[in-house]
C-alpha cells in the first residue's frame, strides 16, 4: 500500500471488526483466557457445552465451577452461546470455530462470502490482503476458493480467533495473520485487497451510517483499493450513491430477500465476471441471479394492471427497478414508489410477482368487510409510501378464522392512499 498508506495513518490505529471492544487492558485480560481455551481443558469445556441450553447457564457455571476456573468457565459458556448464534451464519462449521460478540455480529455470511470469494478467483486472484480481518470469516472463504490470504487486524482478540479458526477449518496453510495496523500494510505484490471496515462499535453507540465515519474511512480504503490490481470493499447497502466512487462497480447482494451488503469492486477492465465502472449490480443469494445496471431511465407511471411486481430489495438498493419493468414489460404504478405493474405474467428472479384482484381507495371498513366476504384468516400486509403501519392495521381488521389467505400492499398509485389486494402469482 505504500505511500498511500501512510498518508491515511491516523493517531490511533485504525482497522478491526473487533477494534473497540473494551479496554486495551481488557482485550489482554480476555485473550489470556482464549488462549486457556484452545488448551485441553478448554476444549473439554466446548465439548461438554456442545449441546448446552443456554436457559440453563446458570446451574451450568456453577456446577463447572467446581471443577474448573471460573475466568475459563465463564469464557467456555460464552463461546458455546456464540457459536449457538453464529450457526445461522456459518452453518455446520460454527461449532469448530472461535467468536467474539461483535465477530458474530459483523462477519460475512458464510455463503456471501463464499460468492464474493469465488467472484474474486474468477477475476484471476491468487493472492490477497485481507484488511480489518475481524475473526477471519472471509478469510476462510478466500482459502476455500484458493487463495492465499494475509489477514490484518490491529484487535489481538480477533486475530487469535481468526488463526485458531483457520486451524480448526484446516486452511492454516492458505492463510497469515498479522496483528497491525491496517493503514500501515504494505499490499505491494497481492493481486487484490479487501476491506470491511467496522461499521458497528460500542464507542459510537451502535451502527455507523456515515461512511467517514467507518474505521478505517470509506476514503481511505477506496484510496488504498486503487493501488492493488483488484480490490473489494465491503460496505453498508445504505450506503449513499453519491458516496460511491464512479471507477468502480457497487454490487448489493441479498441473500433470501434480505439485503445484506454492499460491494464496491475496483479492477483492471475486462469481460466476464470482471467490474464494470460507475456499474451497479443487483445479487440475489443462493440463487446467484445477477443483474448489472444498463443505465435505463426510470419507466413511466400508468395504471394497475393484472400483476405487481415487488423488486428484490437489492434490486431497489441499486436503482435497477427500471431494468425489472424492462424484463417484465411494466411500469411504475406511481412516480415514486418501486412496484412494477404489468398486463402479463413474466417471471424473473429480481422479483417476486402478485396477482392483483382488486385496487381500492384506502378505506379500513370496506377491506374489512372484503375479507370477510373472502373468508380471508390470513392476511400479509406490505407498505410502501403509505402512513398506515402494517401491524395497527391488522388490529383494526381483527380477522376471523377463515381458510383464505390474503396479500395486501398498502401503498399510493398516481399519488392516492391506495389499498391492492391479491395473492402470489405462483399460487394462480
């Protein structure tokens, strides 16, 4: 990284998932006891607490007590309770590996990682510089796909648990880790170099929307990008477009319809899988669907037709509702709200598609009495540009038993309060 680097140094080193969490004295207190853990009699507590009830902790601490330490007792249970939680990220492998709270919350979603990965040996990577490595998940995933990793952070917590989490994996070979400050790295001679840059510490009170504000700044690491061969930055999907370098490409990927992410990739021109400058690309996870902007502009508006398109929500992130309607043949049903309608039945995997039976002026009473004619006990209601809040609208509608469903999208149409009513079109 070089000069650039250097100039980005800032007086308190920067970078690391983990790098805020408590003192420093504390972050030494706290790996004296994961180093105990990774010993034998740790590793006979995770096995014991394998199965544990996280309900039961109590009696549990206090019959391990007995036996053991209390620092290492209470370090066992906690890790038995992140990996419990990380399983939904990390599938089978969480109970093999290593975690701290803010670990479980920032890592990469295995299977995201493993998209990003694979995008990445794709382009030709063989080698990278993982920056603010955190507990090392996308790490793993860049081993996996064979590359060979440097993984960087200044936290020591989190580069112990991101060692001890190539070991228990067997990628120790493919991956180095390195307890440093990001900014002063040197990534001359990687093929590319990736950032996540912590966006959630206890210090500022939660998650961090300003992206100078991320630690390292989004400036920094886009400078830091441009001088490796490939880079990836990881970022917050609420990220604004405006914020976002114009010589590289934005991917949001979603993965079961909830966004997760942000991509910003840097890379030399090229075909295929390669980025695209000033590209917005919309990923849709497991599926794998891709949809890169061809920079249409936004449809015009026109009335309801016969089916409603809801775009993926990393569709809407990327501004590429245009290219769905252009796929389905629709239109926007206002201005300024992202549903498509259309006069005929196209599927496409950037949006889930209704059928429409009835569009009405927003009025509780007549829906009401709608459903109850309908028989309707189930009703999934969805906003969009609309005041009324979904769960004080099914209170007021008190739906009786009935065997039917419903689909419900509150929502304007040529700026009116306006009510649709249908179903899945895939249930037609």
């Amino acid at each position: 990284m070089g000069g650039a680097a250097k100039r980005a140094t800032a007086s308190k080193p920067r970078g690391g998932k983990d790098g805020y969490v408590g003192s420093d004295n504390d972050s030494v207190n706290d790996l004296d006891t994961f180093v105990a853990l990774l010993g034998p009699e740790g590793q006979a507590l995770l096995q014991e607490l394998r199965d544990h009830d996280p309900a039961d902790e109590l009696a549990a601490a206090t019959r391990l007590r007995r036996d053991h330490a209390a620092p290492l007792v209470s370090a066992a249970l906690t890790q038995a309770r992140l990996r419990q939680r990380a399983a939904a990220k990390f599938g089978a492998d969480a109970q093999r590996m290593y975690f701290t709270p803010n670990g479980v919350e920032q890592s990469t979603r295995a299977s995201v990682a493993a998209h990003r990965a694979a995008r990445l040996a794709g382009l030709g990577v063989r080698t990278l510089a993982d920056l603010c490595c955190g507990i090392g998940g996308d790490a793993l995933a860049l081993a996996r796909a064979g590359i060979r990793v440097l993984a960087v952070d200044r936290d020591p917590l989190a580069c112990a648990a991101a060692r001890a989490n190539a070991e228990a994996l067997g990628l120790a070979e493919l991956i180095e880790v390195r307890c440093a400050d990001v900014t002063e790295v040197d990534t001359a001679g990687y093929d590319a170099v990736f950032v996540d840059p912590a966006r959630r510490t206890k210090a500022r009170g939660g998650r961090i929307f300003d992206p100078e504000a991320y630690s390292p700044p989004l400036s920094w690491a886009v400078e830091a990008a441009r001088t490796a061969p490939f880079a990836a930055l990881k970022i917050a999907p609420g990220v604004p477009h405006e914020a976002l370098p114009e010589d590289a490409e934005t991917e949001w990927i979603s993965y079961g319809g909830e966004v997760k992410e942000a991509v910003v990739w840097f890379g030399r021109p090229g075909g295929g899988d390669g980025p695209v400058a000033g590209g917005r690309r919309a990923t849709l996870l497991p599926g794998g669907g891709s949809l890169l902007g061809a920079g249409l502009p936004d449809p015009e508006p026109g009335p309801v037709g016969p089916y409603l398109y809801e775009p993926d929500g990393a569709v809407i992130r990327a501004h590429l509702v245009a290219e769905v309607a252009q796929q389905v043949g629709g239109r926007l049903i206002d201005p300024t709200i992202a549903y498509v309608t259309a006069d005929e039945l196209r599927p496409t995997p950037f949006a889930t598609a209704y059928a429409i039976t009835d569009v009405l002026p927003f009025n509780v009473k007549r829906l009401k009495a709608l459903l109850r004619e309908r028989g309707a006990g189930v009703a999934v209601i969805k906003k969009r540009g609309s005041a009324v809040e979904p769960e004080e609208l099914r209170k007021k509608l008190k739906l009786a038993g009935g065997g039917n469903s419903c689909t419900i999208f509150l929502t304007r149409v040529a700026g009116a309060p306006t009510m649709l009513l249908g179903h899945p079109a895939d249930e037609v």
